[in-house]
C-alpha cells in the first residue's frame, strides 16, 4: 500500500517534470509537429483567381530556388478565404498565434487581414496595388516594422489612354468595381481624374461580393460606351461574366490585368504577375534567411506591356490599330 502512494507521487512528479520541460522548449504550443530547422510559413489569399494562382505558384518556385522546398526546409500552409471576409480573419487568426515564421499574404484584403493580427511575425505582402493608401505600411522605402512586399502599381492613366486609341469615340465610362477593396479605389481615383481631364463621364457600378458582378455589368450596358473594371479581385473572379454581358452589348472592356484580358477583357496595360511572384518569392527568401523585414523597401513592378483579346475584339467588332497590335501580347 505504502509503496503503491509512493509509486503514485513519483510518476506524479515525473509528470510535472515533463510538463515543465515542454513548457520551457515550446513543445506544449502549436509548433508541436515541427521538425527541428523546419520553418513554418503561411501562405493567405482572398480568393482563387487565375492571376493570384499564378502569384501563388511562382512564390514557391522562387522559393524553391532560393534553397527552401516544402516539405523538406520548409512547411507550407496554404490557405484561400473563398472571397469571405470573416475566413479572412480566422485564417489571419490562426497564423498570429501559430508559430509561423512567416505568413506570406497575397492581394490587399488578405494582407490588411494579418497586418490587423501580427507586429511579431514578417509578413511580406503580395501584388497590393496601394501599400500606403491601404494601410499596410507608412512608407515605401526601408517601411519599418515586420511588413514589406511587392505591389503592382498599375496606371489608370495609361490604360486609358490605350482606350482612347483602340475606340476613341467613348465618351461615357462604366467602372465596375468592389467599393471596399482599397486597392480598386486607388485606380477610381486616377480613372476620375484622367475623365475629367479628357471630357468622359464616368458611371459608377459598385459590387461588395462576386455573386453581385452580373447584375452591376447589366446595369451599365445601356448608360455606357466601354466599362473599365481596375485590378479588383472581385470583379477578377468573375471576369468571364462581365466579359459575356459585354460581348453581348458590344462594349469594350478595359481592365487592370492581363488575367482579366484572358478571360475576355478588351485590352490592359499590365505588368506580368509570374515576375511580380518570383520577385515576392526572393523577398521570401531574404527573410527566411534573417533579414529583417522592416529593412526590405516595398518594390513596385514597374514594366508594364499591353494585353489584347484578339477573340474579344473580333466579336465586339472594334479593330485594333497595327502599331498596337504589333506592340502587344495577344490572348
Ligand atoms: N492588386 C490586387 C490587390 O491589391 C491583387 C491582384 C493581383 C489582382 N493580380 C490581380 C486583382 C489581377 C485582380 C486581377 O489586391
């Protein structure tokens, strides 16, 4: 009986011993399954349209390069918020009090959802159009903090003035967008400025979810001469929609990307996204290797090049100018 207590205390005290060396080596929390040396990134994107994937997969082939391959150096968890505001904040959630390494975050809504939940962990954003104007960092050169990444800048301006060669008879312009994405209303803005300097009218079709797309592009048909839709992932999601609406109105669409002129957009000045990837893929790299973020500046991808939907424009009956064409990658 004596010897039984005393068997009992003894394991009783062995398993606090235990638990206290969990507690001391970090066992006892999520990073549990990690293999020692083995980094945790996360990866966050708002939605899965073809041009955040191609983002997505040229990060990791980057990465890969870089010397950091999933499942060996590196653990990679990959999370999409379907578009859902509230799974952004879960998954942002769940990455700031897991243990991660690093979280990677791909468009505006994802990145402004971890920049809200983590000042420990870098995160390093991707392909946000307006890194000041959407919260993410205070400056662009040497931003300070744990946040830096790449942003893909693009100009309404000169998108608009590709318009305004391929159909210069518009007067009246749709622009169809996600009222809330911070990163569309930094090219609203320039779309407006750019109207009121040339004499167009700009009607506005805003839209907070995609399942709203078709009804915002049918709403502009009869008030419109071309719809202008800025790099907006909703409206991006949707893009084969708008681009049927319009087909059948015979309206040009311009738009904010090359992704958005494949699935049957007009015509965009665009910058191409597998670079925009690898070049957030290196910054990736950096980090993992030590560098702190906050000493990374922000880079804007610059070379922009003109898309056409040679199908598109056939169908609307507009004919592209030669130069143009000549000058152009073509869908
Ligand atoms: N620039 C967008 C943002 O800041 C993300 C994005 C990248 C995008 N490529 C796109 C949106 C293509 C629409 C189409 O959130």
């Amino acid at each position: 009986m004596k010897l039984l207590k005393r068997k009992k205390s003894l394991s009783l005290l062995l398993v606090f011993l235990l638990m206290a060396v969990m507690v001391l080596t970090g066992c006892a929390d999520e990073s549990a399954g990690n293999e020692e040396g083995v980094k945790k990134i996360g990866i966050i994107q708002i939605v899965e349209h073809p041009s955040l994937n191609t983002i997505r997969e040229a990060i990791i082939a980057q990465l890969e390069q870089e010397g950091f391959k999933d499942g060996e150096n590196i653990e990679i968890d990959y999370h999409s918020a379907q578009g859902d505001p509230s799974n952004l904040k879960t998954i942002s959630q769940r990455f700031a009090t897991g243990n991660y390494d690093l979280i990677i975050a791909i468009a505006t809504p994802s990145a402004q959802a971890v920049v809200g939940e983590t000042k420990e962990i870098p995160i390093i954003f991707s392909a946000c159009t307006d890194p000041i104007g959407s919260g993410l960092v205070e400056r662009l050169e040497n931003p300070g903090g744990n946040v830096t990444g790449t942003s893909d800048a693009v100009s309404a301006e000169k998108i608009m003035s590709l318009a305004m060669q391929i159909t210069p008879e518009i007067k009246t312009i749709g622009a169809l967008y996600n009222g809330g994405e911070t990163n569309s209303q930094a090219v609203i803005k320039e779309l407006k400025s750019f109207a009121s300097k040339h004499g167009l009218t700009v009607v506005e079709a805003t839209v907070s979810n995609t399942a709203e797309v078709q009804q915002a592009a049918l709403s502009l048909v009869s008030k419109v001469d071309a719809i202008f839709s800025p790099i907006d992932n909703t409206v991006a999601s949707a893009m084969p929609v708008v681009a049927d609406v319009a087909r059948q109105a015979k309206l040009p669409v311009y738009v904010g990307a090359d992704s958005m002129v494949k699935d049957g957009g007009l015509a965009t000045y665009g910058i191409n996204y597998e670079a925009l990837g690898r070049e957030t893929g290196k910054m990736a790299g950096q980090v993992l290797s030590g560098v702190d973020p906050g000493e990374i500046s922000v880079l804007t991808i610059e070379d922009v090049q003109i898309y056409i939907n040679q199908e598109t424009a056939a169908q609307i009956g507009v004919e592209i100018p030669a130069d143009i064409l000549a000058e152009a990658n073509l869908f």
